[in-house]
C-alpha cells in the first residue's frame, strides 16, 4: 500500500483552510446578528422612559361559552 505525502499534505492543508474559513464565517455572522438585532426587550429603559406592563383581566371563567372562546381567541390562554 503506498502512500502519497504530496496527498495527505493536501487534504491537511484543505481542512486548515476550511476552518480558518468556517471561523471566520461563523464571526462574521456573530457579528452581523449582533448589528442587526433590536434592542434587548428587557433591558432596563434609560432615562425619563418607563417599562410599562399590562396585568391580565380576570378570565370569564363562569361566563358563557362564546365569552370563553373570545378569551381564548384574544389572549391563547
């Protein structure tokens, strides 16, 4: 069985050029999601600004069926 040295320095040589590429491939799109993503949706508002949350309203839980079904269709609850 011979084995060639100019080969297998080939294929070492393909897959160190696949990972310095795949890394940077992979910053690349680190860095490409880090500018595109909105602002942290619960990170503390700066400034005079207030973080405002809605409370649920008590669930028509002895209304009638169609009162129910509206509930369930408007909050998926």
């Amino acid at each position: 069985m011979v084995f060639s040295l100019r080969g297998w320095l080939n294929r070492i040589l393909f897959i160190i050029v696949f990972l310095i590429l795949l890394f940077f491939a992979a910053g690349g799109y680190r860095l490409l999601v880090e500018v595109i993503s909105p602002i942290h949706p619960y990170q503390k508002p700066r400034g005079d600004a207030m973080k405002v949350f809605i409370t649920d309203v008590e669930s028509p839980e002895q209304g009638n069926s169609a009162d129910r079904l509206r509930w369930f269709y408007w909050y998926g609850e």
